[in-house]
C-alpha cells in the first residue's frame, strides 16, 4: 500500500449507539483509511468491529467531565494493517499501522486545550505532545485534531507553514506554529490553495464565525491534499478535514481494486440436492484422499449452487430520516444557520426513534414466529467487541497487536501442554462394530443447531443438510470404516479457535474461553458416537451430576442445598457448603485419563481407540486480529465438540471415585451424601 487517506473530524460526542452508527453510516458515503475523532464524550472506552468490518477504537472523556475525549474509525480494509491503539489521556490517542514492509504509519490523534485555559495547561499539551512525536519509530508521523488554533499565513523564516490562509493567526496558532518548527512538522492546511468556504472547519453557535480550527500535520513531505468534506455531516458544528498522503504512487489501482468486497450470497438448497445427485461418492483406499475428494466436492457443489443474496431492505433509518439527512448535507449553513439548528435536533430524535422502531420490530417479528430471541439479538448487534489491550506474564501492559498475539500464542501453547505426556497404555481391541446406518447419520444431521460458525473448511451445516439420503449413505460408510480400521481423517486434528470474554479484567488472558470451531463432517461424527455410547456413560453416572444428562438440571440441587440448610437449622447441626469452580476445568484435562475412564466405565476400546486418534497431533489456529497463531493441543477436551462434554463428565466421575468419599458428608437415609456438581462446579458438604 502506498498512499493513506487520512481525517480528523470533531464529532462533538459518540457516547451514544445512535451516534456512533450514524457516524460509521456517513463514513461510509466518502474514501478514507483512517478517521480520527475529537470530543468523543464516553464513559469508558470502546475497541470493537463493526458489522461491515470497520475497525472502531473509542477512547475515554475526562475523569470527572463531560468533555474530551480521542479516537478512531478505520476503513475495513485498511483493519489488518494496525498494529497498535494506545489511549494516553482524554486529549492522546496514537494509531500505529504498517503499509509495507518499508513503510509505517504513526496517526496521533489529539484534543487541544479551548481558549478559556490556563497557558499552563497549553505549554503542557504542547510539551507532551512533542514527547509523543519524538518517541515514534515510524516512517511517517501524522498529527491531527481539533487544535483549537488559527494558524493564518507563513511568517518570516518559517518553513514549515504554508503560504495559504483564509484568517489572522491568534495566541494558539503561535504555539502551534512554533511546535511545526521545532519538530519539523510540516503543516497540511496552509500548504494548498482553497477557496475560504472550502477551507473553514468550525462554526460558531450564532452561524457569524467561521474558523479554521482543525489540522493535519505530517513529518515528511508527503501530504498531496488537504481539504475539508462538506457532504459528511453528523450534526456537528465542525467539518471533517481529509488529508491524502502518497508515498509511492505505482500499485495504487491494484489496491484498490483487491480491497473491493464481493456481493453476499445465500446457499441455494433445491440446486444442491440437484446437482449431488450426478456426482458420484465412492470411497477412495487411502483415507485422507478419500475424506479429501469427499470435502472438495461437497464444498465445489455448494459453491455452485450459491445465488445473489435478496436486497432487502434492512436498514435501521427510515426513508424519511434519510431524506433529512440528505437535507442536511445539502444545506448552506451561513445562510440559515437558525433553520440548520432546528433540523439538527429533528435529525436526532428520528434516528432514536428509528433505531428504537427497528428494534422492536424485529424481535416482535421473531417471537410470533416462534424464533430465537437471542440470536436475533446477536444478529441486530452492529459490531462485535475486540482486544485492546493484554496484560504479560509480569503485569505489564501491552496495546501493540504483535506483543499481544505473543501473549496470546505463549498463554495457550502453556495452557494446553500437557504435563505427563502422551498415553501409551494399550487397550486391547475387540471384534468388529457394528456399521452405522444411514438413518443414524440423518438424526445426528437433523439434529445439529443451526446457524453455527462453519470450521477451518468452510463447510457448513445447511449445505450438509441439503445434500440429502445420498450423503446419509456416504458418510455412512466411511464412519464404519473410520471405527473399524480406528483411522481418522488427518484435517480432522487441526481446527480454527474463537475467544470469548466471560467475565473480570478484559486484559487477562485467563478471562476469554477459547471455543473450537471444528468441520461438521467431524461433529457428525461424534454426534453418531455419542448417540451409542450416552447410555453406558449416563448410567457410570452418580446421582450428584446433573449436567449433561436428560431430565437433570441445576434447579434439583439448588432445592436439595435449601433443604439440606433448613434441616440443619431445625436440628441445630453444624454445616459447612465448599463451592469449587474448576479453572480451565475443559482445557486442562489429561487425555491419558479420559480413555482410562472412558475403559472403566465399560466402553468400546474401539471407540475409545477413534477418539485418540481423533485427539492425537491436534493443532488450533487463533485468530485475534488479522494473522493466524498455530498453537499445539496436548490435553483438554475440545470446546464445541458434542461429546466433550460427556468426556469431560466420565473423567471427573473416574476421578471421584477414586476419593474415597463414601463415608464422608451427611447421612440421608442411610447413604453419605458428600458433593454435588453441575459439570465442573461442585459444592462439598460437610
């Protein structure tokens, strides 16, 4: 990439939803990388994706305050090329992005002091700001922000300021003027040529004053424009200033046109149950050409049979608060600057009202028709939540999107080596199983949820259900040979792993919960195993698990711990309740244990023998920001596995039958009644 299109726009506040989506919309009609915002106004700060993938990097208002505030919009595109956010105070926030592999890119964003300040509180934004442009090792630093300064034109033996000018420098600009020349920062404004209705970015609250307030400055000569937006308006009193940077001119086409986005598509189901039909699905010898050829035709068929998505209308505005809008941008603001006002306050109440009616009417939608509530609600979700900042195994605090993939990458390869090594007891294998039944495969496929995250391979579930019987029989086939030779497929040991934040401090690694997105033809699979082996493993059981088991739930122990405590209290006996929450309880299991367990609760030792082969050599890819982390799994159960949950339980019960808890606990009706658990959360009585 060789030239960066870069803005600054004060916002006068996004601390609100409908803020922020009507300012990502209106970034949306113009070209730009990076936006950086003044006067965000939130409480805490902000660091997420946007649905169409726009980066959004929000910091927070003045402790105490109402005002201040910096951040970022950036274009998705131009996303993966980020390499830090770091938020220094309500007035600092620095962007840091890597173009090539020769060129990197600082945007410090920043909120200068008003006018009513202290010189004190002048000379000490300026100092730290000249602190912070000396201490970046990029190619290119870029400042920009609302400085609250007129620079006027080039004074005597100034270099560093442009001829151009539209007002007299004031106080502020002096001191802007001087940082220029004592850092070498030359001054994008003042470098071209504007007509004084093309260069003016702020407007007074009566509409008589007009002033240049906003500016862009850069350490080398490579600003090639620099002007402000007149169409992007959000309702503020400021225009957003543009600045385009080149760096080296050849490539810029090609950029452009690998940046462009395809058209979304729908999987056409009645296309792909034609066009299996003439394929043939024979099995191959080798297992990993077969499941191979057996992948990329399902996945070739699917493609095929994908058509232009419908262009329904989805739009949380009305047509009439686009039409205002639209009115708005249009509008001449010196010559009806009361008109301006008044369309400004209509502007806002339509988009609440707008975005609180689609809301509603989609969840109302989703009830009468009998569908889920909450996915709904993630599918209305406008962006999703990203890392900003990671801790270190010292306690030292990391924005750099590397040094956080680091910590990622060491975190989990720690977590998920295993502390004893690889199994090597060997498990006799007895006679031939059973064949699966094409029957069986169409329930577990039936069965499955929809709307899940497709694995590493892209397949998903919807494309596997509309294949139909002839899929049924074909993977049929290949389960038997899969338990009878206990081969598995090699693709099937690696899989693509998302984190999600639960609960506590954001930047702690041990706070996110690392869920596994595996092939479907795999879950298929452990679906159909599940489906023989749940009997023996429901009935190895104790009556103190409740989880993963039918007709259980955590309702019957919360009742039995009340009653248990209103006995003791009628008969005045001593009573102490130890409630234990495994750490990492599914990510730290020893395997070697599961197919111990998995023996003496009287499974199969071939279905025992498939599924480590299934866990044996896997690998996982995170995916943080925009590069991919392989990362070696030795122990745990995968999260996102159907059967995981059922292994997990099989070993804990192997492992508290080894406790020698039988005679510990209270005494109900002749029996010891020691623990109870709900998965990996148990209570101990004593």
């Amino acid at each position: 990439m060789s030239h960066l299109i870069t803005c600054t726009y004060n916002c006068r506040s996004v601390s609100t939803a409908i803020q922020l989506s009507n300012l990502i919309e209106e970034s949306q009609r113009i070209s730009y990388h990076v936006i950086g915002l003044s006067e965000t106004k939130r409480k805490e700060t902000l660091t997420c994706t946007w649905s169409d993938g726009t980066a959004v990097f929000l910091g927070a208002r003045e402790t105490g305050s109402t005002s201040g505030g910096v951040g970022f919009i950036v274009a998705p595109e131009f996303a993966k090329k980020v390499t830090s956010v770091t938020f220094y105070s309500h007035r600092f926030g620095i962007l840091t992005a890597t173009l090539t592999k020769d060129i990197s890119v600082s945007i410090i964003q920043v909120y200068a002091p008003t006018s009513d300040c202290s010189d004190d509180q002048h000379e000490d934004f300026y100092d730290y700001l000249g602190e912070l442009v000396r201490s970046q090792k990029s190619s290119y630093v870029v400042v920009s922000g609302d400085f609250n300064a007129r620079v006027g034109g080039r004074g005597s033996g100034e270099r560093f300021i442009g001829p151009n000018c539209a007002e007299q420098r004031n106080a502020a600009g002096e001191r802007l003027a001087n940082f220029c020349e004592i850092h070498h920062m030359f001054h994008g404004n003042s470098q071209f040529v504007k007509a004084p209705t093309k260069r003016w970015t702020y407007v007074s609250p009566n509409g008589q004053y007009y002033h240049e307030l906003d500016h862009i400055l850069c350490s080398r000569r490579a600003i090639t424009d620099v002007g402000v937006v007149p169409s992007f308006n959000t309702g503020s009193d400021h225009r957003l200033l543009r600045a385009r940077l080149h760096f080296e001119r050849s490539h810029v086409r090609l950029s452009r046109i690998q940046a462009r986005q395809p058209r979304a598509t729908v999987l056409d189901t009645n296309a792909l149950k034609t066009l299996i039909e003439n394929v043939p699905l024979d099995m191959k010898e080798d297992i990993n050409e077969d499941y191979d050829y057996l992948l990329n035709t399902l996945s070739t068929l699917a493609s095929q049979s994908r058509t232009m998505a419908p262009n329904h209308n989805s739009r949380r505005m009305s047509d009439a608060t686009r039409n205002l809008l639209a009115k708005r941008r249009q509008m001449d603001r010196k010559n009806n600057h009361v008109e301006y006002t008044l369309l400004n306050r209509l502007c806002r109440q339509r988009l609440d009202e707008d975005l609180k009616n689609f809301y509603r009417y989609r969840l109302l939608d989703a009830a009468s028709n009998r569908r889920s509530v909450k996915k709904t609600k993630r599918e209305l979700a406008q962006y999703r939540l990203t890392i900003s900042c990671l801790k270190g195994p010292d306690g030292s605090r990391t924005t750099s999107r590397p040094e956080m993939e680091s910590i990622l990458t060491n975190f989990y390869s720690n977590l998920f080596k295993s502390d004893h090594g690889g199994s090597t007891e060997q498990i006799p294998i007895g006679e031939m199983m059973p064949s699966f039944l094409p029957s069986e495969v169409r329930h577990a496929i039936e069965t499955m949820p929809k709307g899940k995250a497709p694995g590493a391979d892209g397949l998903s579930l919807e494309a596997l259900q509309a294949c139909g019987h002839k899929i049924h029989c074909a993977l049929a086939q290949r389960f038997t040979r899969y338990v009878n030779d206990c081969k598995a497929p090699d693709a099937w040991r690696k899989s693509k792993t998302i984190l999600l934040f639960k609960k506590g401090d954001k930047e702690d690694s041990d706070n996110y919960r690392p869920i596994t997105l595996l092939p479907v033809l795999y879950k298929v699979f452990t679906r159909c195993l599940l489906a023989r082996i749940r009997r023996q493993l429901d009935e190895a059981q104790p009556v103190e698990q409740a989880a993963f088991r039918r007709k259980f739930s955590t309702l019957d122990y919360i009742i039995t711990c009340c009653r248990i405590i209103e006995a003791v209290r009628e008969y005045h006996e001593p009573l102490i309740l130890t409630f234990i929450d495994y750490r990492k309880a599914f990510d730290s299991i020893e395997r070697g244990k599961i197919w111990s367990a998995l023996n003496e609760q009287g499974i199969d030792p071939r279905y025992t023998e498939i599924l480590k082969e299934c866990y044996s050599g896997c690998v996982t890819v995170f995916r943080p920001f925009f590069r991919d982390l392989e990362v070696t799994v030795e122990k745990g159960v995968r999260q996102g596995d159907p059967i995981s949950p059922n292994l997990f339980a099989a070993c804990l019960e192997y492992t508290i039958r080894h406790c020698a808890w039988d005679s510990k606990g209270i005494k109900i009706d002749g029996r010891y009644l020691s623990h109870l658990r709900f998965a990996d959360d148990l209570v101990l009585i004593s």
